[in-house]
C-alpha cells in the first residue's frame, strides 16, 4: 500500500513538473542554506582546532590581567609579570614541566631603505623547545645566543620577503628599532591564524628586548608545558597557587592573573563558531517554513483538481484512510525530493567557500540525516490539512464535481 503511494506520488509529480519544481523551491532554498552553513561552521571549527593543536595541546598560558576588587566596582590595573615570576616557577615547578616565556611589541623592522612594521618577540632560552617552528633556512636561536643577549634574530617569512626579496636573509644585519641584529634563521610561511597574522614576525633573545627595546623586565606570557594532557588539570592549580604566593595576594582576594590552557581556548573558540553557526542556521531555517507553505498550496490545489478522482476512488472502496495517506504521501515525497535537491546544492556551496577560505570541507552525517528528516516532517505537517481535506470530501458530492 505504501509502495503504491509513492508511486502515484511520483507520477502526480511527474504530470506537473514546473509546478512541483516552483513549490520545492523555498525547500531547496532553505535546506541548501543550513547545509551549507553547519558545513563551513564545521569546517571552520575544525581548522581552529588543527592550529591551536599544532601550537601545542599541553600548553599552559599565564599572563597579567586587569582585576576588580570585591570592595570597589572599579577595575584596578595589576602589575605586569617578570623575570622574578619566570625564575620562582621554574625552581618550583621546572622540574616537573618546560617552562619558557615571551615579551613583545611592534617595532618598524629595516634594511637598507627597505623595511615594515612587525611583530618583535624576546624569548627565553626554552621558548624553542615548546613551539614546533619549521625552519625555511637557517637556524633558530642557540641557548648561548639566548643567555648572552647576542644580536641575532630569526625572522619571519612576510620579513624576509618585504626586506630581501629572493635573496637569502641568513647573515644580514638587519635593524629593529634602534638596535641591530644578524639574521640566522628565517621561519616558513604560516599564514593567518586565529591568533592573527604570523608571518611577520622576528624573534629575539628576551635579554636583548628587555635592555635595547623595552628596558624593562617584564614579560607578556609565561608558557609552561605539561608532561602529558592528563596533567595540564593539576598543574594549572599548582601554577595558580605558586602565582598568588609570588604575587602576595591575601585570601579572599581576586587574582591578578591568569592562567588558561590551551584545550579550552579549543573548547571557548569551538563553542563560538557552533552557537554562531547554530544561529545563522535557525535564520536560514524560516525559509523552509516558507516552503511548507508552499507545499500545503499546492496540495490543497491539487485536492480540488482531483475532487473527481476521490469520488471514483471512494465509490470503488477507498476509505478516508487511503485518501489521507496518498496525499500525504504525496506532500511528503514531494518535500523530501527538494531536502535531498537542497542537500546536494548546500554540499556544493560548501564545498566551494570552504575551498576559497582555505578550511576543511568536513560534512555532517548527522546534519544531512536530520535536515532528510525535516523534510519529510514538513511535508507531513504542511500536507496534513490539505490531506484531510481531501479525505472528508463526501463521495457523492466528488463524483458530482466537474
């Protein structure tokens, strides 16, 4: 029986192409948008993971930060880490992880007549130990170079194209401000990341920024990395209560720092990317309401249309039961062809922006399942009237109708 009406469905499709192709459209319109959008979310969400994961998954992020104390509303500047909190970490917790920090600035970075404004980063002697950097040319920074403050820098691959062109960077002399530094190593090109651009950049011993750039002692971040992900939990606690000795804050009191890992930047940035896509895709969403409606018009067309062919099919013994399942079969292979039309269509809108954006094209299983199932629901919902309808049409009064 339920064969039978699909295949009359099918055929009452068939018999009116262009029409049945106009009712799918606000379907297809609708589906293909929320396809589209949970693929390059996804896909998008993915990306984010795979860069911060090659920064490093057991990494642990202490910084300064702006506090407010409990007894005032206002917000009180904290002081800035320094050299004394990266040594007192490193005696007590050095032996049980690699502890490394960074200071920063944007300095104009020149040679000869050419130059740009780049990202310049002191770093102590384990920094590179904790980034996975890939090398182009060169070398990256020696520990001696490191605890002697030596005038050398490894630059980024935007640096070594703004100032050298082709030409290999490795042994010029190049200037960072006032002082000068001999490039040993140039860095290949990572491109743009959720952190922001990566490219232009020169690394240099932390000494050398804190006496010829900054001339302070203080540092941006203080970088630690766990043994294993099991133990970033635990040695965030121990961090944090080593911070609020260093720092002297009494208890009770907020602290005047942070300290994240890596896994939940992971965490915070995929729960973004999935609220905002969840959103967009409730938006696109309204226009397959729009498409049920669409398809309860039609239907409700078609059952006038063929008031006749109820009346002949009752006469012959159809009950109201048959009438009601044909239609709304009807509606709901009729609904269901535009979902799989705009599946295929929001798959390959996807497929094409992902592919301009440089992101995973990563669909969800799960999401085509679902939207398939939507489908078929707004069909059954939207072709419930126009099904009933039908099916309470007295058999005398249909055979009547011209």
């Amino acid at each position: 029986m339920f064969l039978e009406s699909v295949r009359l469905a099918l055929r009452s499709i068939a018999r009116n192409k262009m029409r049945s192709l106009l009712t799918l459209l606000g379907v297809i319109i609708g589906v293909a948008a929320v396809i589209a959008l949970l693929t390059i979310g996804g896909g998008a969400r993915e990306q984010i993971r795979a860069e911060m994961a090659g920064q490093g998954s057991r990494l642990i992020f202490v910084f300064a930060g702006m506090v407010r104390d409990p007894a005032s509303p206002a917000e009180i500047e904290v002081q800035p880490l320094t050299n004394e909190h990266l040594m007192n970490l490193d005696k007590s917790i050095g032996q049980h992880a690699t502890i490394a920090a960074q200071a920063e600035t944007r300095l104009r970075v020149s040679y000869g007549a050419r130059g740009l404004s780049a990202q310049i980063r002191g770093v102590s002697e384990s920094y590179f130990t904790l980034r996975e950097w890939t090398l182009k040319r060169g070398r990256l920074l020696s520990p001696l170079e490191v605890a002697s403050h030596a005038g050398t820098c490894v630059i980024g691959s935007k640096v070594a194209k703004a100032l050298f062109g082709t030409e290999n960077p490795i042994g010029a002399r190049i200037r960072i401000g006032r002082p000068h530094c001999r490039v040993v190593g140039e860095l290949a090109p990572k491109g743009a990341s959720f952190a922001g651009e990566q490219d232009a950049l020169a690394l240099i011993p932390l000494g050398l920024f804190q006496t010829r750039i900054s001339g302070r002692n203080e540092l941006a971040q203080i970088l630690i990395n766990a043994p294993s992900e099991a133990l970033v939990a635990p040695l965030k606690v121990r961090v944090a209560k080593e911070m609020r000795r260093l720092r002297r804050i009494a208890p009770g009191r907020n602290d005047d720092f942070q300290v994240d890992d890596m896994a939940e930047y992971m965490r915070q940035a995929g729960s973004i990317i999935g609220n905002v896509t969840a959103i967009l895709g409730a938006i696109a969403a309204i226009s397959l309401l729009v498409g049920g409606i669409g398809i309860m018009n039609i239907m409700l067309v078609s059952v006038t249309e063929r008031t006749r062919e109820i009346g002949i099919r009752m006469a012959i013994g159809a009950r109201q039961r048959d009438i009601l399942v044909q239609f709304l079969t009807e509606a709901s292979v009729l609904s269901l062809l535009g979902g799989l039309i705009g599946i295929g269509l929001g798959l390959a809108i996807a497929w094409v922006v992902t592919a301009f954006m440089n992101v995973s094209f990563v669909p969800s299983l799960s999401a085509i399942s679902a939207i398939a199932a939507v489908s078929v629901m707004i069909g059954v919902v939207f072709g419930f009237l126009p099904a009933l309808r039908g099916a309470r049409l007295d058999p005398i009064d249909a055979l009547r109708h011209e």
